[in-house]
C-alpha cells in the first residue's frame, strides 16, 4: 500500500500541494469570514503536509520548505481568524 501511496505523491503531490497554498491564499484574503472554507483549507493543507511528509524518501528540498513554511504562515493565520469568526 505505501508503495501506491508513493508513487501517487510522486506523480500528482505537486499540483496537489499548489491546489492546497492556493486554498490557504484565498481563505486568507477573500474568505475571511467563511468558517468553513477556512477549516477546509486547513484540514486539506494538513493532509497534503502529513502524505508529503509519510511518501517522501527524501522530502527535505526547497518544494517541500516552501510548501511547510508558506503552508504554516497562512495556515497560522488563517486558525486565528477562524477561532475568531466562530468565537
């Protein structure tokens, strides 16, 4: 099954990771009031984060910085704003 896993992240990981920041981007800036879409983007970032992390022999490349660190950046922001619409 890991072996599918893999090569599944290997082929579609990278338009999957970009669906995700551009999920995190417009949550961050046009959604700033749907509850929902921002726990969307969320959970669908922390998804991509945890397959990346599991498939990846070597997952530690500048993709994978950029996705962790802008990912972690918006994600951050975007649970503030969330805990503060709902709350």
């Amino acid at each position: 099954m890991k072996g599918k896993l893999v090569l599944f992240w290997q082929s579609y990981g990278p338009p999957l990771e970009a669906v995700g920041i551009i999920l995190l981007l417009v949550g961050n800036t046009y959604m700033k009031h749907s509850a929902a879409f921002k726990g969307i983007a969320i959970a669908y970032w922390v998804i991509c984060l945890a397959l990346y992390i599991i498939t990846a022999q070597s997952y530690r490349k500048m993709r994978f910085w950029l996705f962790l660190v802008l990912g972690l950046i918006l994600a951050v922001n975007q649970l503030f704003q969330l805990i503060d619409t709902v709350g």
